[in-house]
C-alpha cells in the first residue's frame, strides 16, 4: 500500500509543476481616465484554463494548449492575447457608481521566453472613461481568471484588495481614503498563508507529515514543530523585508531534500535524536524563503506590513495544525490499540467504515469535484483510503512488536520519501 501512496504523491508532483500566480492590478486615474494595469499570466487565459481553485495549469485539461502557448515568441503572444481580448473583456467588471464602463485595450507587453518551464508574468494595460462626477470604482472578473489583487496608487490612504472566487472590490473612494486599518489587513493575510499551505503547499504538508510520522507521541511531535515555526518565522520576515533572497532554482530543491531527509530518519530512528530539532530548524530557514516568495507574488503593503506579516504566518500555522490535527484523527484508533487499549473491535469497525465510506464518497462526488478542483478526486481520496488501510492493518496485528510504527508510519515515511526524491530530481533537472 506504501507504492499506491507513493504512486498517488508523484501525480499530485506532476499537477504541482505549473504553478498558478495571482494577477496583480495596479489602478490609477487621471484627467477622467481610469487605467487599470494588470501584471498576469496571458497564456492561461488564452487557453480558457478555468483558475478558479485551480494552483497548477499541469491539472487543467487545456494543459497541453498552454505549454504551446508558452513557447511563442512575445509578439506572437501578445498578438493572441489581442484576439482573445473580446472574450476577456466580457468577464471583467469595471463600474462608476454602480455604472458598468466600456474598456478599451491598451497595450500588451510580454517578456522574451526565458525558460517555458516557468511562468511568464506579462503586462496588458485597460482604460475607461469616467462620467462627471463620478466618485467609487468597483472592480472585479469572473472567477475563471483566478485571484486578483487590486492595488490602487496615486492617492492618499489607497485601496489594497486581494479578490478571489470571483469577489468585486469594494466601492473604492477614486479620491483615496480606502487604505485597510492593520486588524483588517492582519485579518485578510491570515487565509492567504492557510491556503498557501491548504491545498496549494503540498511540499509543506508532506515535510510537517515527515515530522509527524516519527513518533507517535506529543512532546517530539512538539519538538520540531517549534523549531520549524521558529526557524521559518525568522527568513520570511528577513525576506520579506529584502535582507534576504535566494533564487528558487535553489530553494525548491533544498526544501525537496529536506522532505527526503525527515521521512528517511523517520525508517531509521525510533524517537526524536538529539540532533533532529537543529535539522528542522535549518529546514525551516529554507522553507521561510519559501513561504516568502508567495508573498513577492503580490506584495506586503508598506503601511501595514508587520500586520499583514503576522496574519500570513498565523495563516501558515494554522494550516500545519490543521494537517496535524487532520492526520492524527485518522490514525489515533490504530496509536490506541498499537498501546495496549483493549478497543481491537472498535478500532477494525471503524477503519473499515472509513475505508469503505471514502471509496464510496470518491466515486458518488467524482463528476461534481472532479469539475469543482479541476483535477482527479484520486489526489485527495487516494491518500486518506490507504492510511485507513495501514491503520485496518495495524489493528488486525496489533500483537507484533510496535505494530503502528512498522505498518503505518513507516510506509507513510517511504512514500513521502519517494515524492521528495522525485521533487529533488524534477526541480535540480527538470
């Protein structure tokens, strides 16, 4: 069951290889202009991939159009964005007052082809015409576009708006004024770092897996967590503020290496060795540097920048709990028994229930979510029935000698271990 993990973890590798960007829309008006430039990734709308929730164009069914796209030459691009234009302007939503403006395509400025394997972040610029008098703007797309943040500039107290699913602006004062409180902003940023981690940082969750498939037993748990906490708070404050930056081609397969690190003690090492606290702790220097290249996606905003900073990381720490918390629910029956609690019927009814409840729910809900995530249930569903497998199996023998080690944690700690090596290979060749 540790190979169908394993095989399950490489294709959600696979679906990571592309990754979704928000668009950034820097909003200015002047002399009865509204200019709306936008920072985004042409190609994707251009091969009608639906963004909505998706975080990898690898999972999209227009995947294949896309890669083509990405391979043109920047007048070719832009030429395609231009045509396309027309289906664009259709989604977005631009109102003065309540009254919707016509837009007019400026400019398309797209960058040379670098390397296809990343994202090309290309610039097209919108106008409109203000009515006399006109004082709030909203602003908005469909949410087949993905997230936008809204950033208005030229004014005092701008707005700052991070739009998701679909979401309008509120009415922004065109004068000025609108700028967030930093409550409000510590609040916006906190679901920013939970979904950095939940569902869209599966390197993340595999690494604080790692850590928690070395013991089932809280004070190591506890252990690593801190140092790991500690250790990414500081380097995502430091390159957050500029002192520190390290390419990704560096950082991502380092923060590959250390899931392969953490799941491979995790084979070798029956508790927590004196030296894996100082380990973590250098792992989660590199994945800080990670969790701060999310925030360059769209920026901090310089008047509420501790407060933001703060509300991402809380958000980051939420999600690990959220896996923890997730992972040792499901395992917590096999952990009891595996310790000697006389709980052996309870324990095989309710894995088995589960199991057959997940395969159950994966095939009912495989047209709705395999439309809703805009990739195959297998990536979450997979998972979730094969633990229920290994803790049915540790339950069933439960007289071997550390059942639960030896036939849940250790499979687990294999196959991530797999993934990490393959991470490693992909991003260091690949």
């Amino acid at each position: 069951m540790s190979t169908a993990v394993a095989l399950w973890l490489a294709l959600a590798s696979v679906v990571s290889a592309h990754e979704v960007l928000p668009a950034i829309g820097d909003l200015t008006v002047s002399d009865g202009v509204v200019t709306l430039s936008i920072s985004a990734n042409l190609e994707s709308f251009v091969a009608a991939i639906d963004l909505d929730g998706l975080d990898d164009t690898g999972a999209a069914p227009q995947a294949e159009a896309y890669d083509d796209l990405r391979a043109l030459s920047p007048d070719e691009m832009a030429a395609r964005f231009t045509a396309f234009w027309p289906q664009m302007a259709a989604g977005i939503t631009m109102q003065a007052d309540g009254v919707d403006l016509p837009l007019t395509l400026v400019s398309v400025s797209v960058p040379e082809v670098a390397d296809v394997a990343v994202v090309r972040a290309s610039t097209f610029v919108i106008t409109a015409d203000l009515p006399p008098g006109a004082q709030f703007l909203t602003v908005g797309w469909e949410p087949r576009f993905g997230v936008l943040v809204v950033r208005q500039m030229g004014v005092e107290a701008p707005y700052d708006g991070y739009l998701s699913g679909g979401a309008l602006s509120d009415p922004i004062n065109i004068a000025g004024g609108d700028q967030a409180s930093g409550w409000q902003t510590f609040v916006d940023y906190i679901p920013v770092g939970f979904d950095h981690i939940v569902p869209k940082g599966l390197d993340h969750i595999l690494f604080v897996l790692g850590l928690f498939f070395l013991a089932a037993r809280i004070r190591p748990l506890i252990w690593q967590v801190s140092a790991f906490t500690l250790a990414h708070t500081i380097t995502l404050a430091l390159a957050a503020l500029g002192y520190v930056n390290v390419p990704a081609a560096i950082v991502e397969p380092l923060i590959a290496a250390s899931i392969v690190y953490v799941a491979v003690e995790n084979i070798f090492a029956k508790g927590l060795n004196p030296w894996r606290p100082l380990v973590v702790f250098g792992f989660g220097l590199l994945h800080g540097l990670g969790f701060a290249s999310v925030l360059a996606e769209f920026g901090l905003p310089d008047y509420a920048f501790v407060p933001a900073l703060v509300g991402f990381n809380i958000g980051v720490e939420v999600g690990q709990l959220f896996v923890i918390g997730v992972m040792f629910i499901c395992v917590v029956q096999a952990i009891r028994v595996d310790r000697g609690r006389n709980e052996v019927m309870q324990a095989t009814v309710l894995y088995s229930v589960l199991l057959l409840a997940t395969l159950v729910l994966s095939f009912l809900s495989w047209p709705r979510l395999t439309q809703t995530l805009e990739m195959s249930p297998l990536v979450f569903f997979v998972p979730l029935a094969a633990i229920f497998f290994l803790c049915l199996l540790s339950v069933s023998f439960r007289d071997q000698l550390h059942a639960y080690r030896r036939i849940v944690a250790i499979p687990a700690s294999v196959a991530i271990a797999i993934v990490g090596g393959f991470w490693f290979v992909e991003r260091v060749f690949f």
